[in-house]
C-alpha cells in the first residue's frame, strides 16, 4: 500500500499537473493552427509573460497588503489573463497580422514567430534579468498530507495547494471551453473557419474578429498554463521556453487543430513523462527481500534519467505519427 | 431596377482579366443560369460578384446600390448569399450547426428561417444532429443550400450545383432550385447540365470567353439554332 501511495504522489499527481500545463499550452497552439495554418512558436513566451504579468500583479497585491486564503498567484489569474490577451492581440497586430496582409507563407510566419520567442525572451530579462523568482517568497505553500494509514500504508498522499488548485482550474477551464466552442456562436465560428476558412468567410462570418478572438483565448490559457507552471517549480526568463517541445509534441499527437485532440495530448504526455522517470526501485524494494544477492534491484530503477526526460514527448510523438499520423484526433496532416 | 445588374464586367484574379465586359440582369422572380463552355468565366462571374477577386472595370450593382469588390461579411446581410462548387460544407459540424453558421450574419432569432429550410429538406431536419461529413452528396449539397439560404437571402448565386450527383440527385436539386424560387428568391446559378438547366430558366446568359454570347429566356436560347450547335451539343 505504502508503494501504491508513492506511486500515485509520484506518477498520477505530478503527472496529472505536468499534463495540464501541457494541455492548456498546446489548446492555444492548436486553436491558432486551425485558424492562421502556422505552428506558433512564440507561445511558449505568452506563458513566460503571463507568468511575469501574475507575478507583478501578486507583488503589488501583496504590497497593499491584501492577504487572500489561496496564494496570490491565483486570485491574480483571471487579471494576468486579460493582460496577457491584449499582449498577444498586440503581438498578432504588430508582427502577424501584417506579414498575413501581405500572403505570407505559414513558414515565414513560423521563423516570425521564433523571432518574437527571442524578443520577449530578451524583454523579460532586460527588467527581470536572468534569476528566478518565487511566488512564494512571503507566502507560505500550503502541503495537504492526507494520512492513508487505515489503508495500511507508512506513507501519506501528498499534494501540495498550488497543484490541487491548478487541477482544479484546468477542468474548469477545459470545460468551459468546451461549451464556449459548441454552444456560442463565436465558439462555433471559430470551429467553422478551421474547418473551411473559405466556406467561412463565404458565410459572411467576420473572420477578422475570429482571428482576434482565437488571440484572447489562446493568450489567456497561455498565461495560466504560465502561471500555474511557476507556482508548481520557479519563475524565469526561460520558464516555458524549455518546455515549448512537449507542449507542441501534445498538440501534434493530439492532432493538429482539435481542441480536444490537444488536451489528451498534454495529459498523455504529461503522465507519460511522469512514468518514464519514475523510479520503480522504490516500488520493487520488497522483492530484494526474496531475491539472490546477485540480482538485487539498483538504487535507481527508471525507464530514462530525468535529464533525458524531454524524449519522451519525441518517443509517443513518433509513435503517434507512424500509427496515425493526423494524430490521436484526426487533425490537418501538415 | 433590376436586383442585381453587371455591366461591361472586367475581373480576374490579378493577371489577365478572366471577365472582358460581362452583361446581365436579374430580378428576385428570376432564375438566371450562366451556361457556356469550360473557361469561360461562368464561375468567375458568380466570385466577383461576391467579391472573391478583383472587379477592374464596369460595375456590380444590387438594389441599385455600387456592390463592386464588396466582402461577403457586408454581401449577406444585404441579401446576396453564395454557394460554391466544392468544400461548400463544414464536414466537421453538425447540419444544425452548418446551418448557424449560414446566419452568423443575422443578431436577431432565426428559428423560423431553420424551420424553413427543415421543410424545404426534411431529411435534414432528420440528421440535424449528425456531422455533416457523414451524409451523402446529394445531401451535402441540401446543407449547402440551406446554410446558404439561413441569411434569408434575396438573391442565391449557385454554382455547379448539380456536379458530382446521381442523376437522381440532379432532378431533386433541380426541383428545390424552382421551389426556393417560388418562395421568393432569386437565382442566379452556373451549370454544367445546361439544356436541363435552361429548361426551367427565366434567364439564360451564355458566356465564352469572358463575355456574354447569347442572353435571352432559356426557352429562347434552347430553341436558338447557334447557341443549340455551339453550346448544347447540337
């Protein structure tokens, strides 16, 4: 029992965060690809950015002195969102909306968009410089132990307040998307115009105001997959930027243009992470009880070091495109 | 006044105007029917006038106001409506939702319209909630027309309605086309079955190269001897 709750605290909670962050990041990449046919790079620096927008907004709350009962981080959210949606409204008008005006190839779009990655980068550090900060700094992260010793194990479960919450408003956030794209008719057009951007646009639907739409959305969650990233671990110049491979890696397996197809990728890849360097050695240590003294287990038991854990989006990746490759939701081929 | 008038229409899609002065006329009774021979511009006319590509010269006018290089998104809700050849549904939606999407122009309750265009197609009100992607040809193109027709358009512009379909098909479009007619819309479509397509035109423009050959009522232009030998395979 004991190592069941190691597992779960180990594999099924983390990789469950690990997952949401994933999701959310990649349902804006995907959102954008069904839209404006280009993979965006630079979302990687709407997370970062979201992530510094609720970190200043905290320290200011926290300078009045407003004490709030869940971290900052949080209460501040739904502020950091919008901010971080006029931020990539302005990004698309400054640097995309006019190479579109003029024809521009996805692939010109895409190098445009890995220039904005390092000029954002660049901003970041110029007022924040390079070291990481905490929201954690004057508050306190809240450790839920939930003792399961009835059940027979030494161990408690451990979740910790930042990770409860951002399961939480991930689901919430994930259904009201969903509602939004199935039940309001923006949320319907935005559907029409990755299925059929000329049949859109023949329907008299304003797809200028699609366009800006798909922004606000995919910069909000941007920024509270951001910002749930740097409660979780630190907050820096570089926060979402090394992740920016697993979160493309969860919207191609999910199918490239599928809302839904982006969330299972995140997850799947979340968890799969998770898995892949969980150590088995601390699962498995009662059997070095029976076995010979020859086979006993390593202290470390993991299908690859932590360091290389990266690949693992690379591996289901591959996998996913020579099985299926529209991915796990069936999404545009290119 | 005419609904909708082209006079001496150039366009094209930037290099040599695929229209060289296209003539043509059409009231809200009317079914209009460009026939003609491939490259012609028969699908060229119906896209400049829904402002898809670059009106040059003459003019488009619809209910006498200048209409030229116009968007869709300003077209539809004066009561221009267009269906196109291909990709003229989205496979991923649902019928109802295919529907919606026809009337995104319109803010007020357009309940009655849906129910409209449920009778005119019963089989789609059957299917409202199925995606669109998996019905058949024949049907795709009823959802086409219905999306089209959710604007509560004055004037449907078609084209190639009938391509692709079952003979079967062909006739049943045929009759809707008349039936939407006779409900108060004007048509404007292009065909390929021209002589089935003229036989139940009140106007018939006959276009080649760009420019209008032959007008008259498609009565006239079948029992005209030049367009029968030139245009309808003798």
């Amino acid at each position: 029992m004991t190592e069941l709750v190691f597992f779960i605290n180990q594999v099924v909670i983390s990789g469950a965060v690990l997952g949401c962050i994933y999701a959310l990041g990649a349902v804006g990449i995907t959102l954008i690809f069904g839209i404006l046919r280009f993979a965006h790079f630079a979302h990687s620096e709407l997370m970062t950015s979201g992530a510094f927008f609720a970190f200043m907004l905290a320290a200011l709350f926290a300078s009045w002195g407003i004490v709030t009962p869940i971290p900052l981080g949080f209460v501040v959210l739904p502020l950091a969102m919008v901010m971080s949606a006029i931020f990539a409204l302005g990004i698309d008008k400054g640097f995309y909306a006019p190479l579109r005006k003029r024809g521009a190839k996805p692939v010109i779009l895409l190098i445009a968009s890995i220039g904005v990655t390092l000029m954002v980068q660049g901003l970041i550090r110029l007022f924040f410089g390079a070291g990481s900060y905490s929201f954690f700094e004057n508050e306190t992260k809240d450790i839920f132990r939930i003792d399961l010793a009835f059940l027979g194990s030494t161990r408690p479960l451990v979740i910790t307040e930042p990770q409860l919450l951002m399961i939480i408003v991930t689901v919430v956030s994930v259904l009201a998307l969903h509602f939004f794209l199935t039940r309001s008719r923006l949320g319907k057009a935005m559907r029409a115009m990755a299925d059929n951007p000329d049949l859109a646009q023949v329907s008299g639907i304003n797809t200028a105001l699609v366009v800006r739409v798909t922004w606000i959305v995919a910069g909000a969650l941007a920024c509270m997959a951001g910002t749930m990233l740097a409660l979780d671990v630190t907050l820096k110049p570089d926060l979402a930027f090394n992740i920016i491979i697993p979160i493309f890696a969860a919207a191609i397996v999910g199918g490239l243009g599928q809302a839904y197809g982006a969330i299972a990728g995140g997850l799947l890849i979340g968890f799969a992470e998770s898995l892949a360097v969980f150590n088995w050695t601390m699962v498995l240590r009662p059997l070095n009880a029976v076995l010979p003294e020859f086979a006993q287990l390593p202290a470390t038991l993991s299908l690859v070091p932590t360091e290389y854990k990266l690949t693992v989006a690379f591996v289901i990746l591959v996998v996913v495109l020579l099985v299926r490759p529209t991915g796990i939701f069936k999404g545009a081929s290119s | 006044m005419a609904l909708l008038e082209l006079k001496h229409v150039v366009a094209g899609y930037g290099g040599a105007p695929i229209l060289n002065g296209v003539n043509m006329a059409i009231d809200q009774s009317d079914i209009g029917v460009i026939v003609g021979p491939n490259g012609a511009g028969k699908s060229t006319t119906l896209k400049a006038i829904f402002g898809l590509l670059k009106v040059t010269g003459g003019t488009v006018e619809f209910l006498g106001e200048s209409i030229a290089n116009s968007l869709p998104d300003k077209l539809v809700p004066k009561g221009l409506s267009f269906v196109p050849q291909e990709k003229n549904v989205f496979t991923s939606m649902t019928v109802e939702e295919n529907l919606e999407m026809g009337a995104f122009t319109r803010r007020d309750d357009f309940s009655e319209t849906m129910q409209w265009v449920y009778e005119m197609f019963p089989v789609l009100a059957e299917k409202r909630r199925q995606p669109t992607g998996e019905l058949s040809g024949g049907q795709r193109q009823m959802v086409a027309m219905g999306r089209a027709l959710m604007s509560k358009p004055k004037l449907l512009m078609l084209d190639e309605p009938s391509a692709g379909l079952s003979p079967r098909y062909v006739i049943e479009i045929f009759e809707t086309i008349v039936r939407v007619n006779q409900e108060g819309v004007g048509v404007l479509m292009v065909e390929q079955n021209a002589r089935q397509a003229l036989a139940f035109a009140s106007k018939g423009f006959v276009l080649a190269q760009g420019q209008n050959r032959f007008t008259g009522t498609g009565a006239e232009l079948i029992a005209d001897p030049e367009v029968a030998k030139s245009f309808l395979g003798g």
